[in-house]
C-alpha cells in the first residue's frame, strides 16, 4: 500500500487498459471519462493520509499529470449528446423564443405578427440545432481537459473552453438564427425559412450572400460569449456544490437544475446584447452597434433594451434545463453502454 496525502477520499472505479483514453476534470466532484468513474466523498473526520492502493495512485497520478487527447469514445458521445440536447431544446421552446423575437423586432410583438405563426422558421432551427450543439460540446469537453497543465484555474478553463465552443457553433447557428428570425418576424414579407433563405442567397440587399448569412456575427459573438462566461462555470460550480452535498440524484436531474440556474441568471445579464443582435439582424440595411444603440435610446428609450426580458429568462431558464439535463443524460448512457461493452470484451 502507498499512502497519500490527500483531502478528500476518491473512490474509483477503472480499467488500467483503458486510462489512456480517458480524461479528468478536477471541478467535476464526480466526473466520468470512457471506463473510468471517480467520485469524491467529503467527510469531516477523515484523517490527511489515507491509504490508497498503488493501483489507484498510479491512475490517479497518470489522470492528472498530461494532457489527453479527445478519444473516439468522448468524441462520439459529445457529438450525440450534443445533438440531442440542441433539437429536444428547440423543439420544446420555440414558440416562447418567436414571441420574444416579436416584442424585441421594431413595431412591438402584434406588428410583428402576434400569436399567428408562432412555429415560423422551425425547419431552419432544427436543421442547424444538432450539428450546432455538437459542435460546442465536442470543443467544449475537449478543451476543458486539454487545459488542465496550462490554466490552474477551473473557472477559467470553463471560460475558455465554453468561449470557444460557442465561437465553433455560431459557425453554424449565425446563418440559421438569421434565416429563422427573419420568418419569425415575416421580414419583407417573406414568411417561410425556405423564402428567406432565397431572398439572402439571391444576394437581394446587394450586401454579399456571405455578409447576408453571417450579418449579425459580431453582434452574436458579442452576446454569446458573456453568456457563456457566465453560465458554463456557474453550471460547473453548481454541479460540484451538488455532488458534496446530494449524490444520489441522477444525472440528468443534477443537470437540469443547475443548467436552469446557469441559465436564467445568464440570461437577464445579457438581455440588452440581445435586443442588439436582434434588432441588427432584422434591419432592412447593414447598421454599426453604436447607431443602432442610439437609435434605440433616442427613439424609443433606453427600457427598450430589456424587452423580452421575462420570455427570454423563462425559455432559456427552462432550457438551459433540458438542454444540459438531456446532455447530461444521454452522455452518462453512453457512457454506461460503452462500458458494459469493454466488460464484455
């Protein structure tokens, strides 16, 4: 036996054939990678040197002492996971996000089409959910292990890796949340995702089809970015605060209430900045941030920029719910199946 001096017990479950493929992220209390599950039990009379077996040791230092490269096993179950939780998001919330859209767009919720044709602009979102989604937590998952050596703050890799994931799905939902705000909003009169879609790629604002599909990037980056800042170490945190004191809810519950959480908080703060991108991206002509700004202000007033506030925190608080609940269910299946699998092989 080795003894090590450690604050917390670790109760761990691995394959040594498997630990090179798997990955540790210290903020999760419980955290789970290919085969290997950990979880950390706090006890307030444990002793400062515990003994552990040299097996145990051994795996622990191999975790925690390099970097590890995204194995197929995590990439596929980020890219599943990932999808899921995108389309069951968009489909349960969509009618509360064209609402918010509608009171946001210049003219006010009944000019803009009121309760008629709420599930405008469905195709465009569901078309682009699932690659989106997978696209952040693939950049996401990996990230926040691969910068462990480097950032020795939790919080801090949570910002980077949640940053540049959002940056990785805006590649895909810029172009989507165009075409959908504008069906939303029956923009020049054109009612269907497929009819906006043309009246871009038609280049009919003379702006450039790249420039039409993408108008809005800075603007969503703008807005996404302290969103995520914001909600992903906030999740984290509360995942971890979870698991110290409740372990025996299961995961996709654990997920669900702290992505609510994370969610709803993330969402008020940012409110303005999306007032902002929407509001570009459903003006008839390219406009700056700081016109549009003072355009809103002069006209019709600085409370403006908080419209949509309550359906934006109720959908993205309910959202953020069934998005990392789902992830987070369908993620910890995944991986129970994929070990089953090695058990029998």
């Amino acid at each position: 036996m080795t003894t090590m001096n450690i604050n917390t017990w670790w109760d761990l479950r691995y394959d040594e054939a498997s630990v090179g493929e798997s990955g540790c992220d210290d903020s999760d209390i419980g955290f789970k990678y290919g085969v290997i599950e950990a979880r950390v039990f706090r006890r307030s009379n444990h002793r400062n040197n515990s003994p552990m077996s040299d097996g145990v040791v051994n795996c622990i230092e191999k975790f925690i002492s390099k970097p590890h490269v995204m194995s197929d096993s995590t990439f596929f179950n980020s890219l599943i996971s990932g999808a899921c939780a995108g389309i069951a998001t968009d489909l349960a919330f969509f009618p509360i996000d064209t609402i918010k859209t509608r009171l946001q767009a210049k003219g006010g919720f009944f000019a803009n089409g009121g309760y008629h044709g709420i599930y405008r602009g469905l195709g465009s979102c569901v078309v682009a959910s699932a690659p989106s989604a997978s696209l952040f937590f693939i950049t996401y998952d990996s990230l926040k292990r691969d910068l462990q050596p480097y950032v020795a703050s939790p919080s801090a890799r949570h910002m980077i890796a949640a940053s540049m994931g959002e940056i990785a799905a805006c590649l895909v939902r810029v172009p989507a949340e165009v075409v959908k705000q504008r069906t939303q909003a029956s923009h020049l009169g054109n009612k269907t995702s497929w009819s906006n879609l043309l009246h871009i790629l038609q280049d009919s604002n003379k702006e450039g089809i790249i420039k039409g599909l993408y108008r809005g990037w800075n603007t969503t980056i703008m807005r996404e970015i302290p969103f995520t800042v914001i909600q992903f170490p906030l999740y984290e945190w509360l995942k971890v605060k979870w698991q110290q004191n409740v372990s025996f809810i299961p995961e996709g519950l654990k997920g669900a209430a702290c992505g609510m959480i994370a969610g709803g908080v993330a969402a008020a703060v940012t409110t303005p900045l999306d007032v902002i991108k929407t509001r570009i991206m459903l003006h008839k002509e390219r406009i700056s941030v700081v016109n549009l700004v003072k355009t809103i202000i002069h006209e019709e007033g600085a409370k403006t920029l908080f419209n949509g506030i309550i359906p934006r925190t109720c959908w993205i608080s309910c959202g953020g719910a069934i998005f990392l609940g789902c992830y987070e269910l369908v993620h910890n299946e995944l991986v129970k199946l994929q070990g089953k699998k090695k058990e029998l092989l």
